[in-house]
C-alpha cells in the first residue's frame, strides 16, 4: 500500500496538467464562442509579436508539465529544471516588455529598470544550467561572478558609467556595457567544458549536445549584434536559451539511462558470479582436493592454486565491464577444466584447436559453455565419459568459438518449450554477446550425437 506521503507526491505531479489543462478550455470558449473576432483582429495587428511569442511560451509550458510529470528526473534536478524554466520565462515577458517600451512613450526609468533585470538574469541561467551537470558543487566563484555582474549593471540607476536611457527614449553604452557580455562568455565556456567532462569515453557521441547549445548561444549572439538596430519582440538569444532548456531536459534522460544501464551491468555481474559459481562445484572441487591432500600432496597443492585461479577469474566479473581479450577467458577455462580433469580423471578428455585469438569478448563467455558440456554432455552419457572439443577460427566477417561434445544432446524446440525458455546461464551469456559486441550465440543439437555450441563475433563490432 503507497503511504500518504506517496500519494500527495503524485496528487501533487497531476496539478499543473489540471492548470493548465483548465487554462486550455477556459481560453478555448473565450476565443472561439465570446471574443473570436476581437482575437483574429489582435493576431492580425501583432503578428510579429504572436509569431514570436506564441511558440516560445508554448515550448516552455509544455516543458514545465513534462518535467513536473516525469518520474524518472533525481528531485533535486527537477527543481533545478523548474527554476531554470522560470527563470527564462521571466526572460521572455522582460523581452516583450523592452520591446514595447522602445516602440511606445519613452519611459526611461521603467526601460532601465527592465535592461538592468535583462544583465543581470542571463548569466544566471547559465549557472543553473552549470548546476544540472554538476549539481554536487556549489559554484561559489560562479554565483560571485553574477553577483559582480548585477552590479555593475545596477550603477545605471545612478550612474552613465554602464548604460542610461536617455530621455528621448534611446540606448546609450557606457565604458562597461559590454560586462554581462563577457561574464556571460566566461560561465558558457566554463558550462560547455564540464558538460565534456562529464560524458565518460564510451558516451563521447553524445558531445554533440553541448555543441549544438555552443552553436545556438554562438549564432543567436550574432544575430542579436547584426539585429541591434531593429525592434524585435524577443532575442534570438532567449529563443536559443528556450532550445537549451529542451536540450538540457534530453541530457537528464540520457544520464538516467546511463545511469540506469550501469545499475543493470552491475546487477547482470554479480548475477554471472553468483551463477558461475555453482555449491556443487565448490563442493566437488574442495574434496577432490582434500583427497589429493591425503595422496599427492604436490597435486593437492597445484589443484589449490587452480581453484583459486577460478575463484579469482569470477571475482573479476564483478569489476569488469568492458570486453576481455580471448586468451584471458580461455586461460579461465582451462583452470575449470583442469579441475574437473583431475576429478573426473580419464573420463573427460578435453581437446583444443585454437586457430585465432586476437579478439575480445564479455567476460565469463565460454565458462559457463564448456560447463554445460561437461555436466550436461559427458556426464549425460550412460558410462559417464566423453570429450570436449574448444576451437577457434577467423572467417574475413568475424572470429568463431565452437564448443563441441559427444553427449547425449537433446532436441533444442522441445526442451524450450518444456522449460518456457532457455538455460538461464547461456540465455545470460547470449545477452552480453548482443549487448557487449554484437556477438550471436546459436545452438545446435541432435539426440544421441551430442551438442555443438558457436559464438561469431562480428569482426567491425570487436574493433571498436
């Protein structure tokens, strides 16, 4: 049952919907039944400024109930998010509003009032979006630099030294009106560098986020100098930081997959050991040993070295996320075929026809093969023996593994549809070859003629 706490969150999630939702209608019967001909009229006569806005605040709205609905953003981020977004709401009506100031009666005090929050606002929106990618610092030389930049731009209530409006309503630069400019080239660079940082080598083809924001803030910047002397109703600079909210919402999805998927890799890992290890082979293994203790010691002592071996080769599992080479895992192998040959002694025979080596796979690969063949192959036999045959080969599209037996085998449609799926341990194995290196696994089996396993390893996926 979900506490009460629970259910205020999700009451709470569905509010904006039923605002905004409630606003939709309202205005849908104000249009379309009560004021529809004084609304085509005002679209008509504020065409630029309806073009302009209309998109903007809709993009933004729809953001806010996105973020607000989504369940899958770390709180903490989605109240930066929401922040963020008001804070560029803000930019925009400040936008509309200096446009109506400059193209109505000259209001110099109310103008420079607006341009001074205009300043001093931009840069802060850069520090929030520095805080959605490193949300565990602080930022203090960040906000000191907003802090300098509100400043400077205050002196215009009192001072020409940055900027005044002049009483016939036009804009007058001072020696400092250019420092929201620079702070501003400062925080975006500074943003840009540790939104890099953060992608890990494997994500590098996500880079292309920050430099399309890089590319957005760069052209509407130039095309904000190029337009300095025609009124718009918002900057091309505002649009570009609008885009960048959407931009920043799409990184936040992407890190919580990543984060997600890494949540997974650490679950399938220590899932391999766990599986790999198996109580009966501890067990198995450990009286072969203590046998071998009683009447060959020097065996006994070799045995214990392989056991640890294997033991050791499981561990890693838990700490290796990329693909080994081949020779690592058949080195693993041979040290649990090793003491299953001194368990099974002149049952097993265990043969190899490696022809190729030099290329990766997941860890824990061919283990987990070979055992089966050895438990559910030779051991599957009446009289309990059999061989095992590992092999390798290069074809000119991708390197082959082929475990073979001489089981008893087993007709593979049938025993699935008996199970409802197949071995857990090879379904596992089939998973990370797909995932991992764009591997297939196929199994083929006869009754009576035993089983033969094959991995291919696309040669373009295993040079990556």
């Amino acid at each position: 049952m979900r506490s009460k706490r629970e259910e205020t969150s999700h009451r709470g999630r569905f509010v904006p919907i039923a605002v905004l939702i409630t606003a939709t209608i309202v205005f849908a019967v104000w249009a379309l039944v009560l004021h529809h001909h004084n609304l085509a009229v005002f679209i008509v006569g504020h065409y630029v400024e309806t073009l302009a806005l209309l998109p903007t605040l809709t993009l933004l709205g729809l953001l806010t109930v996105i973020v607000t609905i989504d369940a899958y953003i770390r709180p903490d981020l989605r109240r930066t998010m929401r922040i963020i977004i008001a804070v560029v709401f803000s930019m925009v009506i400040r936008d509309h509003l200096e446009y109506q100031l400059m193209i109505g009666e000259p209001r110099p005090q109310l103008r420079t009032l607006v341009a001074i929050y205009g300043y001093a606002v931009r840069p802060v929106a850069l520090v929030l979006f520095m805080r959605m990618i490193a949300p565990q610092k602080r930022l203090w030389w960040a906000w000191a630099l907003v802090g300098v930049n509100a400043a400077v731009y205050l002196t215009a209530l009192f001072s020409d030294v940055c900027f005044h409006i002049s009483h016939d309503n036009h804009y007058i630069s001072g020696p400092l009106s250019s420092t929201s400019f620079y702070i501003g080239a400062i925080l975006f660079i500074c943003y840009i560098v540790m939104t890099i940082r953060v992608f890990e080598p494997k994500t590098r083809r996500e880079t292309w986020l920050p430099v399309l924001m890089f590319e957005l803030i760069i052209g509407a910047l130039a095309l904000d100098f190029n337009t300095y002397d025609f009124d718009y109703p918002i900057t091309y600079l505002t649009i570009a930081i609008v885009i960048d909210c959407v931009i920043n919402y799409i990184c936040l999805h992407l890190q919580f997959v990543r984060e997600h998927e890494q949540a997974l890799q650490a679950e399938q890992r220590i899932q391999i050991m766990m599986t790999q290890i198996q109580p009966h082979f501890l067990y198995n293994s450990l009286t072969v040993i203590q046998e071998l203790c009683r009447s060959d010691p020097a065996q006994a002592e070799a045995a214990t070295v392989q056991f640890a071996n294997y033991l050791r080769g499981n561990m890693d599992a838990l700490q290796t996320n990329a693909p080994i080479p081949f020779a690592q895992e058949l080195e693993h192998t041979r040290q649990y075929l090793a003491l299953e040959e001194m368990r099974f002694e002149d049952k097993l025979t265990v043969r190899y026809d490696i022809q190729c080596e030099s290329f990766v796979l997941p860890i824990l690969t061919l283990q987990p093969i070979v055992e089966n063949a050895v438990r559910h192959g030779v051991r599957g036999n009446a009289d309990g023996r059999g061989e095992v045959v590992i092999a390798t080969r290069e074809t000119p599209d991708c390197y082959e593994i082929t475990v073979k037996d001489n089981g008893p085998g087993f007709d593979p449609e049938k025993q699935q549809r008996e199970q409802g799926s197949s071995h857990v341990g090879i379904q596992n194995v089939r998973q990370r070859l797909a995932q991992m290196c764009g591997g297939e696994l196929t199994i083929k089996s006869i009754p009576g003629a035993g089983t033969c396993v094959t991995i291919a390893l696309p040669k373009e996926e295993n040079r990556r």
